[in-house]
C-alpha cells in the first residue's frame, strides 16, 4: 500500500492557492481541468517531495476546484492534513506574520493547528525532537476550533 494523496474541495481557487502555496510552502506540481466535468485538479507537494510527486502525484494534497459554484461545510470532520516541518516555532511566526491564524499553538515544541480559507484542520509537527517551549508559544491560549 501507498499513500497517494489527500483530496479536499475548495471554494476559492486563488485564496487556495495563496494559503498552501504563498504562505504554508507547497508547491503546484500538476493542474488539470476537466472541460466535461466542469473542474479543475491541483497537484501540490511539500518542497521535499517534489520531484517524486512530479513523477508519480504522490505524496501530494489534491484541490479540486468545481466550476459551479457549491457551498461545503464540515471541514473539522474531514480530519486533517499533517506536515512535518524543520522548526515549529518558525513556520508558525511565518503563517501568523501572513494572517494566519494559529488555532492550537506549538506549546510543546512539536504540535500546532492552523485551518485552510474553506476551514481544513492543518497539523504541523516538528522534525525530530519537540523544541524546547517558548514565549510566546508556551502561554498562547487556543482560537477557535483545530
């Protein structure tokens, strides 16, 4: 077995894009619309996985983009898409220096949430070893749901 992708369906294919590309870091490695179906398929892949994802689409996070405009609820009962990063406390300064909210900060050194623009729960975690914790990650309280 081998784990291929995660499909989520999105709204607004520009926010989209700008929240897993400009700000959480994954790269488009395969687009393609389907004229008869009325969509549009985006391939992203972490930096690391990207000559693998180029070659087979996987491991990647698939956008489906519906032409047809469709509203979509329950993002929290999808779950959540996981990445691991090089350093906890630096991705999340960078997604809160862009308006990301952070919604179960990295208190611990090795776990946080934020929610994509159509309210999917992101987990980051910390490569390796947990950081030792830090202000002002140690005291921050939740927001919302994660």
């Amino acid at each position: 077995m081998e784990y291929l992708h995660t499909m989520v369906r999105v709204a607004d294919l520009d926010e989209s894009l700008a929240f897993y590309c400009d700000k959480l870091g994954l790269e488009e490695v395969a687009r393609d619309d389907y004229e008869k179906g009325r969509f549009t398929l985006i391939f992203l892949a972490a930096p690391g996985d990207r000559e693998t994802a180029q070659e087979s689409k996987r491991p990647c996070l698939e956008l489906t983009y519906n032409w047809d405009p469709e509203t979509y609820s329950g993002g929290r009962n999808f779950g959540h898409l996981a990445y691991r990063v090089d350093n906890i406390y630096e991705t999340c300064q960078r997604l809160m220096d862009q308006g990301v909210t952070i919604n179960r900060p990295p208190r611990d050194g090795h776990m946080a949430f934020v929610r994509s623009p159509d309210n999917i729960s992101i987990e980051l975690l910390q490569k390796g070893e947990p950081l030792e914790p830090q202000e002002p990650w140690a005291s921050m309280a939740n927001t919302g749901e994660w």
